[in-house]
C-alpha cells in the first residue's frame, strides 16, 4: 500500500497533515518572486484576528444559548417543536 502511495506521490512521501503543511511550507519557500510570496503570507495576521473575533463570537452564543436553555426549558423546548413544525411542512410541500 505505501509502495502504491510512493509511486502516486513519489515527492510527496508524508500525506498525514504534519506532512501537508510541511510540504505546503516548502513549497511556499521555493517561491522565488517576492510579489507572490507577500501576497500568500502578507494576509495571515488579519486572517488570524478574524478567526479569534469569530471564534469569540461563537464562544458568546454558545454560552448566551446554554444560559436561555436552562433558565427557560418550556420555551426551549417549545421553541425547537416550532421550528421542527415549520422546517417538516415546508419539506412536506417541496416533495
């Protein structure tokens, strides 16, 4: 199977994702124009401080849901039957 595998990808030996990004890294560092290696590592600051702003967001909802849920288990539960209603009719009158 890894014989099969080397001859599929013989200069890429390591397809796990430690490889991939090792072998991502390399070949963003055989890049020889300047313009083009900018343009790929110049934007990963900001993406970065996109993601963590996303992934608080994401942090507060969750913990604004688990707090409404428990306070409100009647509501909760009324509330997903609604919805459960309302997505099954529509679907009912797609088909």
């Amino acid at each position: 199977m890894i014989a099969a595998r080397n001859t599929v990808f013989p200069e890429k030996k390591d397809l796990h994702v430690g490889g991939l990004r090792a072998n991502a890294q390399a070949r963003l560092a055989t890049l020889t124009d300047p313009k083009v290696r900018g343009a790929i590592v110049g934007p990963r600051p900001l993406l970065q401080q996109v993601r963590d702003a996303v992934q608080i967001a994401a942090r507060e909802a969750v913990q604004n849901a688990n707090y409404a849920l428990r306070n409100n288990p009647w509501a909760a539960l009324g509330l997903g039957a609604a919805l459960g209603l309302t997505v099954g009719y529509l679907l009912s009158r797609r088909s």
